[in-house]
C-alpha cells in the first residue's frame, strides 16, 4: 500500500486517538480497602483532528524514569502528562554538560524501551484489578475482586502455612526488577518482619561471577562508563553493549575515535563486533583456553608487570611439592595459623610471613623491605623437623600454562590462530591501560568461573587491575544504605561504631560482618533450593549434565554443604513450602526446565501470590494476581548502578491504572491484614527458621515502626532513605526530584551492592580497587590478593586449583548443536516482550539464528518452523539463516514469554539447569555463600539441542 501524506497523518492522528481513549475507557472504580482515585474528567475530544491539533499541549511536564526495570542503564525522563494520562516522554537534559576531566559527558541517555514506555503502560496485558484464579492453575479463567478480599484470602494463607508448619514455608522471590526507592523496600521489609524464606535470585538467573568472587572476594567492582574513555585498549568479551548498554556505547566508540583499540570476543559476530577493530571467535564455550593462552605468550615474552605481581596477587606464595598446598603457618610452627602464609623473601633468602592475609592483624599489603621471588624452588623445614621443597606459585602457573595452553594448543581447542592469539597478547601487554569487560553474558556458562578467573589472571599480569581504565568489569551498585536498612534493617551497633571511629573499616572487617549477619536471615540460593524442593534433582545431579572431572557427585556434595550449613536451605529438606509470593519476577520464564517446576514444585504450594505490573507465565500459574502500579504511577528511585554518577529519579506523573497500586501500599497494607487476622485468631507465636518466635498480632507494628511508615504515604520510606543515605547527604526528595538526578559526590560504605573500593571524586570518573591498589589494603580473600589458587580439597581434585579450561558436560544429551543466547535489544526481560512497537523493530515472535551449513544440512530456509530439542524439552519457533552465527552454534535471544511460543512450551524446557557442585564450598576464606554473594551460579548457555524442520 502506497503511504501518501495524508494517510501517514490520519495513522498518526487515530495512534493519538487510540492512546487517549484507552485511558478514558477504564472507569476508575473505588472498592472497599483500595483507595483507589476518581476517574479524570472526559477530555472535550471529539474527532481525531482535536487530537491531532493539540498533541503538542501539555498541562506538565514531571521527571520520571523506570523504576523496577532490570537494566543497568538509569535514564532520566520527561513525561508530558495532559488531561490525566501521559502522552508521551523524551530524553531529558539533567546530566551536567562538558564531561569530567577530559572525558565526553553523559548525553543522551535513554533507549527505543524507555521511550514507548507511555504505550506499554497501556498494553491489554497490564494488571488493572486484583484476580482470583477461578480454573486450574494456568488456564487463565480468573474473576475480579476487591483488594479487601484478595487481602484476607493472602493472609488466612500465610497465617495457616506459617502456624502449621513454620514461617519459613512461605517463600518469597523479589526478583531482579527491583528498585532503591520505598517500593523494593517495602518488599524486603515484609519478608524480614514475617521470618519468611527469600530466594536469593541474583544467582538464580545466572548473574552471579563466582570466578570474580574466588578471586577478588567481591564482585561489584566496577566504575563510571566515562572511564572506559581512559582506555586504550578494550576487550568486550562474551558482551554485547550495543544492545545491552545503550546509553553508555557512546563511551566506547568515542575512545575508538580518540584511538582506543576495541577487541570484541565472542562465536557470533553480534551487532558490537562490526564496531570492533579486531573480532575473535573462539568456538563455544572455549574461552578459558583463549585467556589461559594469552596468559602464556605475556608469562613467556616476559610482558608481565612483575612487581604488581609481587605485591597484590597470591603468585609470589609459596606452594609445598609434595603435597600441593600453600605453605601456612601451622606447616612451620606447632600451633600456627591455617590462614597465614609465606613468601620467599630474596633480600633475605628465607621464607617470610606475607603480610595481609586474612590470620595478619593489619589489612595492609605493604611489603616493606621483602622482596617476594616469583622463581626457584626452596627448601624449608616443617614443625615436625622434615624438610620439604616450596616453590612460588607462578612456577606453577608457568609450567601449567606451557604444558597446556600454548598458542599452538589452544587454537586446537578454540580455532583461533595462534598467531592472532600471540599478536593480541602483545597488544594487550602494550596497553597503557586496558580493560575486560564481560559484564553478566560471561556469567551464564557451566564454566563461568573458569572464565572469569583467566580473565582476571590476564589483568592481574599486565597490572590493569585498579588503575583509571583498566580491569576486569562487570558492574557495581552505589551504596544507597538508607534503601538497605528500610528493607533489610539497620546495621550492627559495633559496625555504626567503627564507622563512626574509623570512617571505613577494612573490607575484611565488613565482610565478617555481612556473614554474621546473613546467619540471621533466612536467605535461600535458588538453584540448591529447587534441587531440594524442586524436583530438579534427577536432573540436576545427573552425572551427563555435570562435569564428568569433578570426583565428587553432586548427590554427595549436597548432601555435605548442607549437613556443614554451608548453603541454607528454607525450609529444611523434609519440610516442603506451602506459598509462594512473587513479586516483579517470573520465574516459570527464568528457571531452567520450568515443566520440572510445575510438575513437582507447584502442587506444593496451598497459594501463590503474584505482584506484576502485567500478566505473565507465572502470573498464569498464580492464584491470586495483584496488580502494581505502573513506572510513571508511583515515586521511586531507579536502581543505582555505578556505570552513572548520578541518582535518578521518578515522581509520579499520573493516578495508577484502575486499582493496581504501588507496593509500597501494597506490602505495608499485607502486613496490616495480617496482623488483624491474626489478633482475630488469637496466633501471637509463630516459629521462624532459627526456632525464634515472631509476633504475628505485631508484624504491622514492626513494619511501620510503630507508625512512623505509612502505606499510603510512601514518601514516608523516600524520606527515611534520602534521610540515611549518605549520597542523598544535604537535600531532600522534594529539592532532588526538581531536577530529577542527584549527582553522587560521596558513595556509602562498603556493603553487599557496593565493592567498588574507590573514594568518588565527581569531577574525575571512578576506577574500581584504588583503596587495594593505592592504599594497599588487603583483598578480602584468604590470601590477602587477587587469589588464583584455590587449595581446598574440593577444587585440587577437580583439577581447578588454578583456572584450567574444561569442555562444558553435553548437558541435555548427546546432540550436535549447543544453544547460546543474549540479552535481547527490544526489551528488558519479558516486559517489553509483547509491545508492539518493539515487536515491529524484529521479526514480532520467538527466532531461532542458525549458520546457514547447519541449516543447509537440515535444509531449512529463512522463517521456517522449526522444532528444538534435546533429552529434556523442547520448543517450536521460526528459524533465521545467518553467516553471522558460529557452525554448530544456535542462538536464541532471551525472555520469550512462555505463552509465546506453540503449547506455552518455551525456550527454557531444554535447559537442565545444570550447575557447578565446587560452588557448594563453604568452609575457605571467600568461598561461603551469604545473601547476593557465593552462591551456586545458573549456567543456561551451552546445552545440546538438535533442530528438525516442522
């Protein structure tokens, strides 16, 4: 059809039209409990001319942003808001002009997503009533009912699972789209004053880098994206920012042009890869043997930065011959400490104690006088009398590296030629400053820590590691501590008085504390969890979905970190949990294999509450569906990711959508029923996890401090965390929400978000590790450094004690084809899944991309029906021929909704959830789970699949 100009304008003017009279259609019905506001007065609209003439007046214009969506990119927003509803938004002009020393400014941010937010919030899938399921469980038969009512059938729910079988049987996921406003807050708040067991999902959906914490003991180290301008030398490795970091890409094609060499590794050649000046394609899954490679050619050219080495890495400790391990203290003195250990000092000639390990008083790396060999091998004498040979582990390193991971040897395993590997390493060991980033991508393989430790080797040897530009990256949260201590509660007496005596205790220091207080919370990791109660199991432990190298099963070694406490499972296996409370997640279209879960997890539960802005899988599976109000419905504050040295924030444009509400009111509101139905029935007493008794007639007097919050005002909870956090120090939300961003002059202490170990300084962009680098203290690691050796028993018999490249288990069984995915560009997880601006932009349904010799073998075409398949599941989408996919690779980007796809069999029926049973260790330095840390991590890229035309 011919698109002349006056039918682009009638299209134009009928968009408008439509759009305000969805709005205008919905009566704003007040039900008992609901509060919910009257509905606007009937705009004087009559023809689509009125709309069209006046599309450009407003009655206001309110800062906003969106609130409780998972991406790492905070943008600022100005939403035009006339006669009640919101018409349209734009990029706004708030960040401060001219860059920071040097480096281009922040403008523009905002994303194809953010700017059609003003027609999702108008989607048929919206929640704008509380329903009630009325069939079986997904068949989506549902009646409307009053907030009163949902409210009681929630409460008699959690009152009776809570007092039958113990508060720790409610079980409750927040999920990733959470906020730092009063909305999350009063969230966490609600699982903390009912004793309830939370899910700990940042592993759960595979964005844990357990390879970072084994060898940092942090991972939210990260800095301002302006400092990627300060290097000259970028790897994106296993990321695509092009379609993941849309606000901040401009960082990094600007230092291109400035001079900056950008590598980009990865099998497919993704939308970054063409802005790139050198791609490298290793085969699936092959990437440690890549970095380990690297690693070698800069060991055997002699391109390292030895004395970085010595001073903040475990290579110059010394290790015994005989038996593989770190020479402690308790090997040389009767009675010595298990976590202090040795160098070999050659100013002396002797073994020496080095300094900041975890057993040393001081956190401090400075060597003083020692100066720590990195060769020879030395003998030394044993409490016993026995003499034995030590050597420093780079020897070790040396040898592994040149017994198995030559250039030569590793284009074997990767296809990469050796020469590319041996000219990238010199580039790379010539940099003045470079940087890895691997962001969450990097996360999701069954070796992910494999991965990141040989990343954080090469930037440990080429001393990158802390300095403006270089690193290895991934991302960090600032530190919004009065956000944590609305919902989590307030810290310790003893950790307010050191930070009052001292200003910032060391690392250490915080993470014993964050150990001792995650004891008290009942914090579950998901993975361990649904193998307990999930029904995973049989799957799970499965020896062909794990790596056949590991001598310990995953039966036995769960069996053991459960029994040692080193992973918490709420409630204890035997006890199986009775309602399930989800809110701003989705696991049935997260969790690997969801069939598995609604197979044998759900008939578990007696209630299952949903809390969604709009429909979704597990919406479907729910039994009670609670709708939330919309981003431009509510205050909030969009969650603080390091990569922007600005808060942003959100005002509330216009009244939420029928009845749905914020979950400020929402939660706060629970709580209240709660406590009114349990006075009514007379239940005081009610056993948490730990044993403890909690008063459930006073749980909405614990949520509200004794008044001090109100549900229905939530800016009772914006002024507590503006009030307590010390990046909101000097103004108020009321000064803030004027310009809608806070510049960040100051961070808060170190704490379970932020382990960026720099001091902010907002003229200068933020490095991550400067107080390690800089000020030399201690890595909160057993050793004291960046800790490339792991001597537990587990890891030395699984042959990891160093990072090695393992081939990943054929997890879902013996099938030609691995699957890998991405972060889709068109939405943020599934909300954007199924608008349909976003759906124009692709091919508007679930795609397969296969290289076109594989699908030339299957004699498949572009867009034909495929079926994918593997031991496990299965799902039917189109196909897509691409040069651009790697042979024997399969892509399919993320977050599909299940109802998107034939028979709601998604793409997430053939992933077997398999995951690493070493990440059970409990019981050595900074390998232990608590809340947000060390948990075993989701690996769902990788598993065999075979493809067959339809």
């Amino acid at each position: 059809m011919e698109l002349t100009r006056r039918k682009f304008l009638l299209s134009s003017a009928a968009a408008s039209l439509l759009l305000s009279l969805d709005r205008l259609g919905f009566a704003q019905v007040t039900q008992s409990g609901a509060g919910a506001a009257a509905a606007p007065p009937i705009p004087p609209y009559r023809t689509w001319e009125d709309v069209f003439r006046q599309q450009w007046t407003w009655d206001r214009v309110v800062h906003c942003t969106h609130n409780r969506a998972n991406c790492m990119s905070a943008c600022a927003w100005n939403v035009y808001v006339k006669d009640g509803m919101v018409w349209r938004e734009e990029q706004a002009h708030v960040y401060d002009e001219g860059g920071r020393a040097g480096t281009p400014d922040f403008f523009p941010r905002g994303c194809q997503k953010g700017a059609c937010y003003s027609k999702l919030m108008h989607t048929p899938q919206r929640l704008r009533y509380p329903l009630e399921r009325v069939g079986a469980r997904g068949s989506g038969q549902w009646k409307r009912i009053s907030w009163d009512e949902a409210f009681d059938k929630i409460a008699d729910g959690i009152i009776k699972a809570a007092t039958e079988h113990g508060a720790e049987t409610v079980i409750a996921t927040p999920g990733p789209n959470f906020d730092h406003g009063p909305d999350s807050a009063a969230e966490f708040r609600f699982s903390r004053v009912l004793g309830v067991t939370t899910l700990d999902t940042f592993s759960g959906i595979g964005d844990m880098p357990v390879g970072m914490i084994q060898t940092y003991g942090m991972f939210m180290n990260d800095g301002t994206a302006d400092d990627y301008f300060n290097s000259d030398y970028i790897v994106l490795w296993s990321a695509n920012p092009l379609y993941t970091r849309i606000p901040d890409m401009h960082f990094i094609t600007e230092a291109r042009y400035r001079g900056a060499h950008v590598v980009v590794i990865g099998p497919d050649y993704n939308a970054t890869a063409i802005h790139a000046d050198r791609w490298l394609n290793p085969k699936v899954q092959s990437d440690p043997a890549l970095a380990l490679a690297l690693a070698q050619v800069l060991i055997s050219e002699q391109l390292c930065k030895d004395d970085y080495i010595k001073e903040q890495t475990d290579l110059p400790f010394l290790v015994r011959t005989d038996t593989g391990r770190f020479l402690r203290e308790r090997d040389l003195i009767k009675g010595g400490r298990d976590n202090v250990f040795y160098i070999w000092d050659e100013a002396q000639g002797a073994a020496v104690l080095a300094p900041g390990s975890q057993g040393m008083r001081k956190p401090t790396l400075v060597l003083g006088d020692i100066r720590p060999a990195l060769q020879g091998r030395h003998a030394v004498k044993l409490a016993d009398g026995t003499r034995v040979e030590a050597e420093p582990l780079f020897e070790l390193l040396r040898r592994q590296l040149n017994a198995g991971y030559t250039p030569e040897l590793a284009e074997q395993i990767t296809g990469v030629h050796a020469e590319v590997i041996r000219s990238t390493a010199r580039e790379l060991a010539a940099a003045r400053a470079a940087l890895i980033y691997a962001s969450t991508g990097a996360c999701k393989h069954y070796h992910s820590d494999l991965m990141h430790r040989s990343f954080a080797l090469l930037m440990a040897l080429t001393g990158n590691q802390g300095k403006p530009g270089g690193g290895l990256r991934l991302g960090a949260w600032w530190g919004l501590n009065g956000f944590d201590e609305l919902g989590s509660g307030e810290v310790a007496s003893w950790m307010k008085l050191a930070l009052r005596i001292t200003g910032r205790p060391a690392v250490r220091d915080v993470e014993t504390y964050m150990i001792e207080r995650a004891r008290a919370l009942a914090f579950s990791p998901v993975l361990p969890w649904l193998q307990v109660h999930g029904g995973y199991a049989p799957t799970m432990g499965s020896a062909g979905n794990n790596d056949s190298g590991n001598p310990l099963g995953m039966d036995a070694a769960m069996k053991t970190a459960v029994e040692q406490r080193w992973m918490p499972i709420f409630p204890a296996p035997g006890k199986s949990p009775k309602v399930f409370v989800v809110n701003a997640d989705n696991p049935l279209r997260q969790w690997p294999s969801p069939q598995i879960a609604l197979e044998h997890l759900w008939p578990k539960f007696d209630l299952v509450v949903n809390v969604n802005t709009q429909m979704s899988t597990t919406g479907m599976h729910s039994d009670i569906v609670l709708p939330a109000a919309g981003w431009y419905e509510k205050i909030g504050i969009k969650y603080a990711w390091c990569f922007l040295p600005y808060l942003v924030l959100g005002d509330k444009a216009v009244e939420p959508l029928g009845e749905s509400r914020n979950e400020w009111w929402i939660f706060g509101s629970l709580c209240r029923r709660i406590q009114e139905r349990a006075r009514a029935r007379g239940v005081t007493k009610v056993k948490n996890a730990f044993g403890k008794d909690l008063d459930f007639a006073q749980v909405f007097e614990t949520w509200s401090d004794g008044g001090t919050f109100d549900p229905a005002e939530p800016r009772t909870g914006m002024d507590y965390i503006f009030q307590r956090s010390e990046i909101c120090a000097g103004t108020t939300w009321d000064e803030a929400i004027k310009r809608g961003v806070v510049p960040i002059e100051r961070n808060g202490p170190y704490n379970m978000f932020n382990n960026m170990c720099t001091d902010v300084d907002f003229t200068r962009p933020l490095y991550p590790n400067a107080w390690q680098i800089e000020e030399k203290e201690s890595w909160p690691t057993l050793t004291g450094r960046q800790q490339f050796y792991l001597d537990h028993d587990w890891y030395v018999a699984a042959g990891e004690a160093l990072p090695v490249h393992k081939a990943p288990p054929a997890a879902g069984g013996q099938y030609p084809l691995r699957m890998t995915g991405g972060h889709t560009r068109w939405s943020i997880h599934t909300i954007w899944r199924s608008e349909a601006t976003m759906l124009r932009l692709q091919r508007g349904q679930p795609v397969l991309y296969m290289n076109k010799d594989d699908a030339l073998a299957r004699q498949l075409g572009d867009h034909d029906r495929v079926r994918i398949f593997n031991d496990l599941g299965a799902f039917e989408c189109v196909v897509k021929v691409t040069p651009a996919a790697q042979p024997g690779q399969v892509i399919i980007y993320h977050a599909w909704e299940n109802f998107q796809f034939p028979r709601h069999q998604g793409q997430q029926e053939p992933i077997t959830g398999s995951w690493k049973s070493l990440h059970l260790v409990g019981d050595y330095g900074q390998l232990h789970y608590r809340a947000l840390y060390g948990a075993p991590n989701f690996g769902p890229r990788g598993v065999a699949v075979e493809v067959q035309k339809l």
